[in-house]
C-alpha cells in the first residue's frame, strides 16, 4: 500500500517538473520574439533620428519635426518594453503576454497615424472604428476628422461612382458610410440617376449607419420622384424607430422639394413587384407611420386599393384564372343566352351577393353562359377564376389543411370582386372528408357562400341536383337556381347559322376581313341531322359555343 502510494507521488512530481519546463520555455521563446520585436523598433527609431538630424538644416521639411517628435515617443515605449522583456524572461508567461500586447498595440498605433497622414484610405477608416462604436447617431460621424479625410478622398476625381458603390456594398460600415457620403456631395454637383436606382435596390440590405448616408446620396442624385419607388422596396425592419426616424427625415426633405407621392403610383410599383400578404401588411404599416410626412389621403387610398386588390398567384396555385378573349363577345349566342348572364350577374351585384347552380345535361350550354357572364364582369375589371373540388383538395395531405386553405380563400377573395366558377359543384359535398370528420368541402364554404363573402357559379348536372338538394337542403336558399334546358331544333340551326356567318378569312398585311359562310345550309342541316343521330339523348352543341374558356398555365 505505501508502495503504491510512493510510485503515484512520484508520478505526480514527474507530471508538474515537465509542465513547469513546458511553461517556461514558451515564456523563454515570447520573449526572444519580444526582444526580436524590439530591435525592429529601435532600428526604425534610429532612421527617424537621423531623418530628423537632416531636417534642422531645411527648415522648409517640417515634416520631419513631427517625426522627430514622434520619434522620442516611440523611444520612451521602446525603453519600457525592453525593460518588460527582461521581467518576461524571469518571471514567465504572464508578463510575457502582457508585454506582448501593449508594444503591437504601440507600433499599430504609429503606423496608422503614419499611413492616416499620407491619405490611406483603410488607416481612416481603422482610425474612425472605435468613435463609429461609441457614436448615438449617423449624425455624429462627419465630426470626426477622419472622415472628412476620407470623404474629401472618395470624393475627387481618383474614384468612379461605380467603385464608390464597391465600396458602399463592402463589409467595412465606416467605409459604407463615407461612400454614400462622397456620392452624396457628387449628387449636389452633378446628379446620377444610375446611383439612385442603385441605391433604391441595395439599401434594404444595409445596417442602419450607412442606411443614413444611403438616404442622402439618394436625394442628391434622385432627379425625379423616388419616394414611391423606395417605399415599394422596403422590408419590415423599416418600421421599427431608428431606420423609421431617418425614412421620415428623408421623406420630408423630398416633400419639401415640391415631390408628392400619389396613390397610383404606390400602387403601381407595389403591382409590378408582385408584393405578397406579409409584404402588403408591412407596407401598409410603414405608410400610416409616414402619415405626417405622406399627403393625408394617401394611407386610405392605399388601403382601400388593397382591399379590392386580388392576390392572382395565389388562384393559380390550385386553379386557373380566366384571360379575357377579346375575339370572343359572344355575338354568336341564342340571345336567351345574353339575358340569363344579365339575371346571374344582377344577383352577384346585390346588396348581399348571391351566388347561383346553373343545372342541365352535359352539352346544354351551362359553360357558354358561365363564359357569357365571365365576359361582362371582366370588362368592369372583375377576377374570374376556375377550380373544382379536387383543385382545392389539391396538395392537402393532414388534418386541418383543408380548413386552413378555405379560410386563406376567404381572406384573399372575399368581398372583392372575383367570381369562382366550379365546374361539378356537387363534389364538392364528398370532398374532404374523412373517418374522422363528415364535415366536407361544401360545409366548409356554404356559411361564407350564403354570406355573400365568396360568390360562385357552380355547374351541376341534372342527375346530381335532387341528391344534393336532399342532402343538403339549405342551398336551396343560399344559392339560387338556374335550369338550362336544351335548345330546340330550330333553335339549334339559327345558332348554327350565327356561328357560320361570323366566320372570317384571314390574309396577312391585310387584317380580318368578312366573307361568305364557310358552311351552306345543305351541309348544315346534314351535320346537325348526323349529330342527332350519333348523340342521341344529348343536346347538339356547335364547335367552340361549349368548349372550355382559356385560362393561364399555372406557374
């Protein structure tokens, strides 16, 4: 047992002779790399006392007086940190790091004021990192010398705006800062609507320093209006104080400029950035908090502007959204046809819309007049868009997706003017649901159709009618009905004969001009004999009156 105690102690001994040897010899080899610092110094000392011993025979160098001056600084802490150097060797590492520090951080110091003197760039900048630190405001920053410095460097003619902008896009904030400072000066000179367009597209990227100066520059060389231009640029982080304070100075100045930013032209640049929900919420945000700044009308232009605006990306991701055919007015339709879209439309225009389930056989005409409504509604600028009960289910794989999506449907389109066209309206009654749940994809939307919040025209056989006036006996008065019957014979060949006059040649550099019918009334009344034929119990339907309206592919 005190064997064994004897061989750990000595162990133990071992352990700490070898890390005391390990110690000092790092603290031996610092301070040999002291010392060979230390000769480095005091060979550059020895050159700054013979430079000075020249200049006292040209008076005209003062330059050499100031190195003279900082010559005898630089000895004294030579002085010290050899002195140090020898209690680093004694004594170990401690005083060895110690001494280490304080003499790097006393050459750096003079070879930056040195290299801040002959006009270097990077030494302003290093010069300026500790004041940008400890500064409140932008607004502090052109109070430091060093940045005038560097302004007035940028600034000349050495520099492009395009490596001024280099600069601005950097990672150094003082080097940003002091760009955009030197293009503002430019700006006031001369301005440069490359510069502001610039400036518009990267400012959203900028920490808050540069953000100031970004915001001068812009209103130097902005010839033009910019407030609606950069408002339709900004994230979120725009309405929080400090970033918000600098966008209501700038504001300001523009105003007072004789610049007025209109609601037609916010709108118009939010359009053609395509902005989502989230993007709208802030920006509607931003332009209440800019109210003092902004005309007056403006935040309630745009919020009404927003409320009728349709989010047409959103339809397309599970539907189709109808283009306007200009072609196509429906000249060729039974003038039935025209009177019964006047009904369906006078009931979308109530005072609580309603919606409407046009019932008939396949071929009747049911999607004619839904194209016949669509087009009177697209001339006033509503949105007509197309989705079936499987489009809506399209990509719902959890419970709750199927809610989630109808409330996100009823918040972007209900109450705007957009008509949803369902196609096989009764599947929508099977729709969504599941084991755990019988509420199904019509339940879901009965309570906002009846509301008027959603307005639709569902397409609904004539078979599938009475099962689901029997299944779900309130639509009889959310929805009103609308039977399509089928046209007659003779009704059939006039449409027929409509459709044929209407028919024109085409020749190149000439345009559409009319000519005679490319189908006579012989070949007519076989081909409408041959359809009773072959489709018989079905409704003779011409080409083209029934088909399928066009519609955008999806993205």
């Amino acid at each position: 047992m005190i064997e064994a105690g004897l061989l750990i102690f000595s162990v133990l001994c071992a352990a700490a002779l070898c890390l005391a040897l390990f110690r000092f010899g790092s603290a031996s080899e610092r301070g040999r790399q002291l010392e060979r610092e230390l000769a480095a110094l005091r060979e550059q000392l020895e050159a700054e006392r013979v430079r000075a011993t020249k200049s006292t025979t040209q008076p005209e160098l003062s330059g050499g007086q100031k190195s003279v001056s900082g010559g005898g600084g630089a000895s004294a802490e030579g002085e010290r940190l050899a002195a140090e150097s020898n209690d680093v060797v004694a004594s170990g590492e401690t005083h060895a790091k110690g001494a280490g520090v304080e003499g790097a951080a006393g050459v750096s110091a003079d070879a930056l004021t040195a290299a801040a003197d002959a006009g270097d760039l990077n030494a302003l900048a290093w010069g300026m990192e500790d004041y940008l630190n400890r500064s409140a405001h932008p607004k502090e920053l052109p109070a430091h010398g060093d940045f005038e410095k560097a302004v007035a460097l940028l600034a000349g003619e050495a520099y492009s705006n395009a490596e001024l902008m280099g600069y601005a896009h950097g990672t150094s904030v003082v080097l940003a800062c002091v760009a955009f400072e030197a293009l503002a000066r430019r700006g006031l000179a001369q301005r440069d609507e490359g510069v502001a367009a610039q400036i518009v597209s990267c400012v959203n990227g900028l920490y808050h320093w540069p953000r100031y100066f970004a915001l001068r520059a812009l209103d130097a060389n902005a010839g033009g209006p910019v407030v609606a231009r950069l408002l339709a640029t900004l994230g979120p982080d725009w309405t929080e104080y400090f970033p918000l304070s600098m966008l209501r100075e700038f504001v300001a100045r523009r105003a007072a400029a004789g610049e007025e930013v209109t609601a037609e032209e916010l709108t118009g640049h939010v359009a053609r950035a395509g902005f989502g929900g989230e993007q709208l919420d802030s920006l509607t945000r931003l332009v209440e908090e800019l109210a003092g700044a902004l005309p007056a009308s403006l935040a309630a232009d745009f919020k009404r502007w927003r409320a009728e605006r349709v989010d047409v990306e959103f339809l397309k991701s599970f539907g189709r959204v109808w283009e306007t055919d200009e072609e196509e007015d429906g000249g060729a339709q039974p003038a039935e046809v025209a009177g019964r879209a006047a009904e369906l439309e006078a009931a979308l225009r109530r005072e609580t819309p309603r919606s409407s389930m046009l019932v008939g056989e396949s071929g009747v005409g049911k999607t004619s007049l839904v194209r016949a409504l669509a087009r009177r509604l697209q001339k006033e600028g509503w949105t007509v868009f197309e989705a079936s009960a499987a489009d809506v289910l399209s990509g719902q794989q959890y419970i709750g997706q199927l809610e989630g999506r109808v409330q996100t449907l009823v918040r972007q389109i209900g109450g705007r003017r957009v008509l949803w066209v369902a196609p096989n309206f009764h599947e929508t009654l099977w729709a969504g649901r599941h084991q755990y749940s019988p509420v199904g994809l019509l339940d879901l939307l009965l309570p906002h159709v009846e509301s008027g919040a959603l307005r639709v025209v569902g397409e609904v056989p004539a078979g599938a009618y009475e099962n689901l006036m029997r299944l779900r006996p309130k639509l009889r008065t959310a929805m009103q009905t609308c039977h399509v019957p089928p046209l007659g014979d003779a009704e059939t060949l006039e449409l027929g004969r409509r459709w044929a006059a209407r028919r024109v040649v085409k020749k190149d550099g000439e345009g559409a001009i009319p000519s005679s019918p490319r189908i006579g009334e012989e070949t007519l009344r076989e081909a409408f004999q041959l359809a009773k034929q072959y489709r018989a119990g079905q409704s003779f339907v011409l080409p083209g009156s029934d088909s399928p309206p066009p519609a955008r592919r999806r993205r």
